[in-house]
C-alpha cells in the first residue's frame, strides 16, 4: 500500500512540474522585436517648423504612443538637422490615454523651464502633441506637470485645456 502511494504521488508530481525533465530541447528566444514610429522635433534652423524623425527601438511592451513620448523626451535628436527643445532633465512621469482619446502625457517638473521663449514653448509643446496625434487612438492631449493642470509651461501658450494638433507647424 505504501509503495502505491509513494508511485502515485511520484507520478503526482512529475505531471505537476510540466514533465519538464522530459521535454528534452528548449526553444531557441527569439531575438528583440523593434518598433519604429515618428516624433516631431523643431527645425535647427529656426525656421519655425516641425520636422519629422523615424526612431527605431527595442520593444519593451509599452505603447507605441508612450514609446514616442519617451523617445522624444530622453533620446538626443539624430542629425543636427534637428533641435531639441525640452528642456534638460525633463522625465516623462505617466502616461495613459483615456476612453475618449485624450492622452495624458505628465512631466516632471523640469518642463517649466523660466525664461524659456515664445519659440521654445511653442515648438515643443508642439512637438509633444504633433508626435502623440500621429497614433489614431490619440485625439488630443492634456500636459501635466508633475500631476496637475499647469496654464502654461513658460508664460507664452495656455495649456490649462487638451491640445489638438497643430498641422501650422510641421514643414510641407
């Protein structure tokens, strides 16, 4: 009786582990899935514009959308034909979109930069809300800074309220 159930619970735990002692070769991993998608950055010459860049990344589960939020944020621009207009040590601290199509992109503090120009605060604000629209699922989108509602960034342009994108700035 003993040896039945000492076989029985042997054959218990082999089926329990998934016969993995068994299954003989693994499966070889597959390499990283990259993503590509298009972020907005302002023209160095000064000419006012949007200009596009194609970023291409490693997959790390997140949304395209965050993905390009997060690129355009942290990654330096990849020509000099490019300027990057938010300002230093900026972080992107969330990231959702609502059922209606309003992103939520909140920033750190660092966003608010003093003495920031009319032109800094409207390309880059620009350039957020020009890379988020390029995903269908976004509509518009709401700046927060470390949370909350701000009514501006640098004194020049009301955020209070979603913005829509500005098709004015990207160059033709």
């Amino acid at each position: 009786m003993k040896k039945i159930f000492l076989l029985m619970l042997l054959v218990f735990s082999i089926v329990i582990t998934g016969c993995s002692f068994f299954q003989g070769e693994k499966e070889k991993p597959q390499p990283p899935k990259q993503i590509s998608f298009t972020i907005y950055r302002a023209a160095a010459d000064g000419s006012e514009k949007l200009l596009p860049e194609k970023f291409t990344m490693t997959d790390n589960g997140k949304s395209l959308p965050e993905n390009a939020l997060l690129a355009l944020v942290g990654a330096k621009p990849q020509s000099t034909k490019y300027e990057d207009v938010i300002p230093h040590g900026t972080r992107v601290l969330s990231f959702s979109i609502t059922p209606e199509g309003t992103a939520l992109a909140n920033f750190s503090k660092e966003i608010v930069k003093s003495g920031q120009g009319s032109y800094n605060e409207v390309m880059m604000t620009g350039a957020i809300v020009n890379t988020l629209t390029e995903f269908p699922e976004v509509k518009q989108v709401q700046i927060l800074v470390e949370g909350k509602k701000v009514i501006t960034l640098g004194g020049h342009l009301d955020v209070e309220d979603p913005l829509k994108r500005n098709e004015s700035l990207l160059q033709k």
